[in-house]
C-alpha cells in the first residue's frame, strides 16, 4: 500500500503543477524533487510496511501543519512539492529522510522562507522538540520575511509541540498585537491562543498525598 500512496502523491503533485501552467526550469526542478524523495524512500524506507502513527500532543491537534502553512502561504507554491513529499515521509515515519529532502530544497532555492519553516518543522518533528537547527530555520525565514508573522507563528508551533506552552503564547500574542482585522490567518493564530490558554491535561491531575 506504501508505493501506491507514493505513486499517487508523485503523479498528482506533477499533474498539478502541469494544470497550473508550470513549465520549463521549475516543472523540471519539481520533478526532480519528487523523484529525489521517491529514490530516497525506496533505498532507505519501507514502503510495504504499515507506518506507525505519530504520538500526538495537542498543538498537533490543534493544528495540522499543512493546514496551517497552507493559512499563510496558500496551496499553490513553488515550494509545495518539496514539502508535500517531505510531510508524507514524516507520517510514514521517515523523519531523517522528510529533513534531507528539505535540506536540499534550502541549497536550490535558499530564498525560500516557506522552505525554511519546513525544514524547522522537520527538524522538531525528528529530533520531537526544538534544537538549535530548527530554531536557526526559523531565524533564517524570518531574516527573509521580515514582519511576515508566519516564521514566529511556526516557531510558536514548534515551542508549543515541544512542551513549551508560554514560550508559544508570548510568541503568538505578540503577533496577534499587530495582526489586521481582517488577515486570513488571523483565526488560526486566535485559535491556537484560545486552545493553549486553556489548562493542559496535567493541571487537573490531584496532588499525591505524602
């Protein structure tokens, strides 16, 4: 079942861009990248074998990470080939190969800053918590995108799914000060605020008696 979903992802992802008129050097270089992750997941990965399902925590369910990216960046993006193939390696449960595969991408396109945020969440996702890599991920989309609140919000992400719920909330407060009325994105960022000011799960656990 494991190379049918593969199959799928990469015929989709080449038709789509096909559909969206995308010629020449970039339909080539989106090729490439699709095969690249293909000829990795079948050297390295196990593609018959069922893939374990990630342990979850609530940032992840609060927040999907292709939904939220798509939130900031919208569906249709030169970079959304690299990290399609890159998220579909992390569910499978191939995180080094879901970070090679973004570590590449970053080499040909280092002005990307969608491309960096997907290599900090790669980065937190295999390591699960953040580590200096990813935070210089981060840094490095946010020195691309100055005052784009996307780079801080997945940072926030990142904090949030690593334990670090207040270092998450200050972040996306922060962004929610300067946020128009209006931004798309705007009631993802609220929602994430509302969902970790709540108590977490531990908070009503009852003391032990000595």
């Amino acid at each position: 079942m494991g190379w049918v979903v593969l199959l799928l992802l990469v015929a989709l992802s080449i038709g789509l861009l096909w559909l969206l008129r995308v010629r020449g050097g970039l339909l080539t270089a989106s090729a490439a990248a699709l095969l690249l992750g293909s000829i990795g997941y079948a050297v390295q990965g196990s593609p018959d074998l069922p893939g374990a399902p990630a342990h979850g925590n609530e940032a992840h369910d609060v927040f999907p990470l292709t939904e939220a990216r798509h939130a900031f960046f919208g569906s249709f993006t030169p970079a959304e080939s690299w990290l399609r193939m890159s998220e579909a390696l992390a569910r499978d449960g191939q995180s080094e190969d879901a970070v090679g595969i973004l570590e590449n991408a970053v080499k040909r396109y280092p002005a990307d800053p969608q491309l960096w945020i997907g290599l900090g969440n790669a980065l937190v996702d295999h390591a699960r918590g953040v580590t200096p890599p990813a935070e210089l991920a981060y840094e490095r989309a946010e020195q691309l995108a100055p005052g784009y609140p996307a780079p801080p919000f997945f940072k926030g992400l990142a904090l949030a799914r690593s334990g670090d719920r207040q270092g998450a909330l200050l972040l996306w407060r922060q962004i929610l000060k300067t946020a128009p009325a209006k931004a798309d994105w705007r009631p993802l960022v609220e929602q994430g605020v509302a969902a970790l000011s709540q108590p977490s799960a531990t908070s009503h656990q009852a003391p032990t008696g000595s």
